[in-house]
C-alpha cells in the first residue's frame, strides 16, 4: 500500500508531515509531498487528516510485456 493525497480536498494544514513515522510526507509550497520510497502505507496520515485527503492505495505492479 501507499499514500496518496487529494489535492482538491486537502487543507495544507500539515498535519501529516508531523505523524508520519516515516518522514515520507513533506509540504512544499503549500501541498504535501509523498515520497513513495520512504512510505510504507501504515495509514498513520490517513487516520490523522482532518479532511480525509489521504488515501491508501494499491502500490501499481509492473507488468512485464510479453
């Protein structure tokens, strides 16, 4: 799993970037930043944005091409 923010939704509040145990999230001009490497989809931001703007997703697969 991984996260994912809604911008259209999201507060910029930063809130996220304080929980994330995994110092995965960043606000950087105003919108939060995922660094999918560092991210392990522990769900902590999600459980935590006041607006429910973070997300957990399906990590995508790649497909090999035959």
């Amino acid at each position: 799993m991984v996260v994912k923010n809604i911008p259209s939704i999201c507060l910029s509040c930063g809130g996220c970037v304080g929980v994330c145990p995994h110092d995965a999230i960043s606000l950087e001009d105003m919108k939060i930043i995922i660094n999918e490497s560092k991210c392990n989809g522990c769900g902590t931001c999600v459980i935590f944005c006041p607006v429910g703007a973070m997300t957990l997703e399906d990590k995508p697969t790649n497909e090999v091409e035959r």
